[in-house]
C-alpha cells in the first residue's frame, strides 16, 4: 500500500487576529517547501508549534492530511481550491488515507520511518483561517482529521517521496475511530485503552474517562 507525498510544508508563528484583547500567535498556515527538509527529533527543520500541548512533542512530530480532503473541504466551502499547508499539515499525500490509518501503522517516506498516533482534534485556531464558516464544528464531524505521526527514523523528506505502509497492527483501531470516540462517543474510551501505539495524551483522556 503507497502513495505520494504532493508537498512537505513548515511554517513559523505569526499573529492572527487577537482574542480578549491579545494577539492570537499560531503556526497553523505552513508554506510548501523547495527541496528536501530535514525531519530530526520532534519536528521538521524550519516549522514551529506554538501550543506544544496539541500540535507538537514527539507523539506529533508530523502532521499528514490527504490532498483529496483538501479538495473535498474546498468544495464544502465554495472555494476554488485550498493549498497545501493551508490548514496546517506537514505532509500533504495522495492516494494516502490518514483517517482510516491504523494507529500504530508505520509509514516509510523516504529514509523516513513514521508511525501513527492520533487524529486532529480541531481547535479555534482552525476557525481563523476560514473565519466565518463553522469550520471547527464541521471538522469534528467529518471524519477527515488527518493523522499526525511519531518519528522512528529520521532522515530528509520531500514532495515526490513514495509513502509505503511497512506494517499496520492487528487490533484495527483507526485514526477515524479515535476522533469519534474522543468526541462523540466517550462511552467507548475503554476500546483505546488496548491501543498501546496511541499518542499519549489521548491515551490518559482514555484512561479518565469513565
């Protein structure tokens, strides 16, 4: 199972908008980059996460997002397209279903080995790039979160790597599956409790949830 990695984007923070009279800083638009880009401990060179709490850390050192839910979001938002790195993704794909990864799925792209470890949960920072059309709450409902990714191996990365599927545990437990567990059916937290691969702080939210 492979695809192609159509872009590697980073980003720096920067202000968008202010809230309670203070600036909101964010890295959540990404630029796609020339060349290679080094991917070594917890991030890509050149890119920044603001609120490491939800967007960095070695349980989300990546952050994937197909090229075919950019283009599905373009359309439910009558847009003509939107670009890569727009909503914040590393590694924008093709023919690479991140929502239905299994967690704990490893990818190789490149000389790169990432495993996965959790979907996105959409936070207000997403609502300031499309300001006005409810996308944090239509982004929880659907079903196309993206995966971010715990790195194994480093190495560089860049647009036209093949992404392979090298091994995807047994216990079947996908990205989709978590998103909708975590917000919308919290009655079944115990299933992610045997989801050893899962990022850590959806794994305590799991283990606290009864």
């Amino acid at each position: 199972m492979s695809g192609t990695v159509l872009s590697v984007n980073v980003g720096r923070a920067r202000e968008h908008g202010s809230s309670r009279g203070r600036p909101v800083r964010s890295a959540i638009r990404k630029a796609p980059q020339a060349g290679r880009v080094a991917l070594h401990g917890e991030a890509l060179a050149g890119d920044e996460q603001v609120e490491r709490r939800y967007h960095g850390g070695p349980d989300q050192a990546v952050y994937a997002y197909a090229s075919e839910d950019l283009a599905w979001w373009a359309t439910e938002l009558g847009l003509d397209a939107i670009a890569p790195g727009t909503i914040g993704e590393n590694l924008t794909t093709r023919d690479v279903d991140p929502n239905g990864a299994v967690i704990g799925e490893r990818w190789r792209v490149g000389p790169v080995l990432l495993a996965v470890t959790a979907p996105r949960i959409p936070c207000a920072k997403l609502g300031r790039v499309f300001p006005g059309t409810g996308i944090v709450r239509r982004f929880a409902h659907a079903g196309r979160t993206g995966a971010y990714l715990r790195l194994l191996e480093p190495g560089d990365v860049g647009a036209g790597d093949a992404v392979t599927v090298v091994d995807r545990p047994a216990h079947g437990v996908t990205v989709a599956d978590v998103a909708r567990i975590v917000q919308h059916e919290r009655h079944r937290a115990a299933e992610l409790r045997a989801v050893p691969e899962l990022a850590s702080r959806l794994a305590a939210w799991a283990a606290d949830a009864d």
